[in-house]
C-alpha cells in the first residue's frame, strides 16, 4: 500500500453534529445507531449512516480475506471540497 490507509484498520465512523460540534464514534459492528445528537438532540440521519456501516464491514470483510492477487486499502482526499 502506497499511498492508502489499510482498510482492516478501520474500527467505525465518527459523527460530529454540525449545530453543536459534539462528536461520537460509532462502531463497525454497533446495531444501535443513536435517533438524535446527545448534546443539542438534533435528528440524526440513522438509515444513511446504518448503510455506511454496512458497507465499510464488507469492504473490512473483503480486505481481511487475503486474496491472493488483490489488497484493498482506502484512499483519502488529502484536500477536501469546501
């Protein structure tokens, strides 16, 4: 891996609410996505993030698998949109 972050290091997403700046992580493998910030109890777009759960797991799944003519590893724009 040149240039990625190895993909089986990821451990979960970390939400940071845009009204009040708190932020929690949420683990790869968590069932209970919070309804609302626990700060400014703002709504919290549960299915959204439940769905990038579940892909970054499969994607963890498919890199741990070790197959033999491909790795996998995640590329993070160094710059992002503003």
């Amino acid at each position: 891996m040149k240039n990625g972050i190895d993909v089986t290091r990821i451990k979960g997403i970390r939400m940071v609410c845009r009204k009040c700046h708190s932020e929690w992580m949420i683990p790869l493998d968590s069932t209970n996505i919070p309804q609302k910030c626990f700060n400014c109890f703002s709504i919290v777009p549960s299915e959204p993030i439940r769905d990038a759960l579940q892909g970054l797991a499969r994607l963890k799944s498919a890199a741990a698998s070790n197959h033999k003519d491909f790795q996998f590893d995640a590329v993070i724009d160094k710059y992002p949109a503003v």
